[in-house]
C-alpha cells in the first residue's frame, strides 16, 4: 500500500482554459505525487490567448473554503496566486498561519496574466514590503520585482526583495540570460541555467513553476533542489507542445 501523500494547498483563480490558475496546479501537484487542495479565489472569463473578465471572490469566501480543510488535513506547504488586491492577499496570509502555524508560504505574485490583462495597476510597495516576511518564498519574474520595488533593474530589485524573504527570480523576460532563474536565500545567490529542449511559450508557466516548488518542499527537497526540479518540469511543459496550453508528464 503507497504511503499517504503529502497534503498542498492552492489559492488561486479558476482558469476555464486548464492552462494556468488552480487547474494548473493541480495537474501539477497531481504528477509530483503529493495531494493538492484547491480554493478559487476568482472566477476568470479566458483562453490561453484572450483574457475577457475577472470576478474576484471575497475574503470572506475565500477563507470559507480554506477553514475546514485546513482544520482536517495537515498542509505544511501552500501555493497563492491571484488575489484582488494586497490587503486581501495580506489578511489571507495572516488567517492561514493563524489557521496552520507552522505552514510555509509560496507566493506567485501574478500582477498581470500571460494572455495580458493587468490585475493590479497601482501598487502599494509599502504593503507588499510589509507581507514579505510572512512568506517563505516568493517568485517573481523580472517585471513583477521592478514593480514591486520600484527599481528598474530586475536584479537589483530581487536582491531587496531578497532582504525579507527568499526571491526566486523568474528569467523567462531577461533579455541577456533568457531563461535562467535566480535564487536569493539565506544570503546566498544560485542560478539555476536553461535547459536543453526546444521550449514554447505557455499560458500558465509561472503557476506550473510555483506549483511544482510548492509540491517538492512537501516531499521534502531542499529549497534549491526544489527550485532546479520545479524549474525541469515546467521546461517539459513548455517542450511539450507547440501551442499556447501544454501537457504535464514527469
């Protein structure tokens, strides 16, 4: 009899298209193996190419879904997405450690959709700073750390992002190094290089990456280890397929 899996936990928005969103994630934490908790926090209107609308639920819903699950499962590892704004995305973080102590935090900080449309045009840096140190990772791509810190280099804006929680910079938008993520923990830098497969471009890809981090932490890789694994299976993803929605498979 297979041991019981490791339980995880997504908040994120439902993307009717499967390719990004808590769709995506499960898929994901589904091929790692461990066991993967679903609580939508929108309602989207997609494809893999055209973002239409958005509803976003409210906290109160939100939190609705996530208390009994939390209360009967134990999650050590949990994955955010998309969030109405940060001070929602604020008291969410707060309730769930208050819910779970001890839980680890995996924030994908989706501040615009791959299809393009913008969920937060105004960003409140001073609040964002603020939830840092509840997390245990965030995971941002190049725009996201400039915005987030006001800086216009990427880099240099990780690094401070760096200074309250560990930063794992996202490479897919660098244009020198394409490809090739950065990890900022503990004081110390590792990049983790591009593979060698012929990669397309997905709708989703940054839900597939946090996903599969977040299931690797919880069977019990080391944050590097879980960030070079994560980082091979979302390139099979990108390899996967030509088009804009990609298949999952380890």
């Amino acid at each position: 009899m297979e041991q019981q899996r490791p339980v995880v936990m997504s908040f994120a928005g439902l993307d009717p298209s499967g390719g990004a969103g808590l769709l995506a994630d499960i898929k994901t934490f589904e091929q790692h193996r461990v066991y993967g908790l679903g609580i939508c926090t929108a309602l989207t209107i997609q494809t893999a190419s055209d973002f239409i609308s958005v509803d976003w639920l409210s906290l109160p819903r939100i939190l609705a879904q996530a208390r009994p699950l939390l209360a009967t499962e134990q999650v050590n590892y949990c994955k955010i997405g998309i969030m109405a704004d940060v001070q929602a995305l604020q008291e969410l973080v707060y309730t769930i450690k208050y819910l779970s102590p001890g839980i680890r935090i995996i924030l994908d900080p989706v501040l615009k959709a791959s299809a393009g449309h913008a969920f937060h045009n105004n960003i409140p840096r001073q609040a964002w700073l603020e939830l840092l140190p509840e997390l245990y990772l965030l995971t941002p791509n190049y725009p996201e750390a400039r915005l987030l810190t006001g800086l216009e280099d990427g880099e240099a804006a990780a690094q401070q992002l760096a200074t309250r929680c560990a930063v794992l910079l996202k490479g897919g938008h660098h244009k020198e190094r394409p490809g090739v993520d950065t990890l900022y923990a503990g004081g110390k830098l590792q990049r983790f290089p591009a593979g060698t497969q012929t990669t397309f471009p997905k709708h989703g890809s940054g839900c597939v990456l946090s996903a599969a981090i977040t299931a690797n932490l919880a069977s019990g890789q080391s944050l590097p280890d879980a960030c070079a694994n994560a980082k091979a299976y979302t390139e099979n993803v990108l390899s996967s397929h030509s088009s804009l929605t990609g298949y999952h498979h380890i």
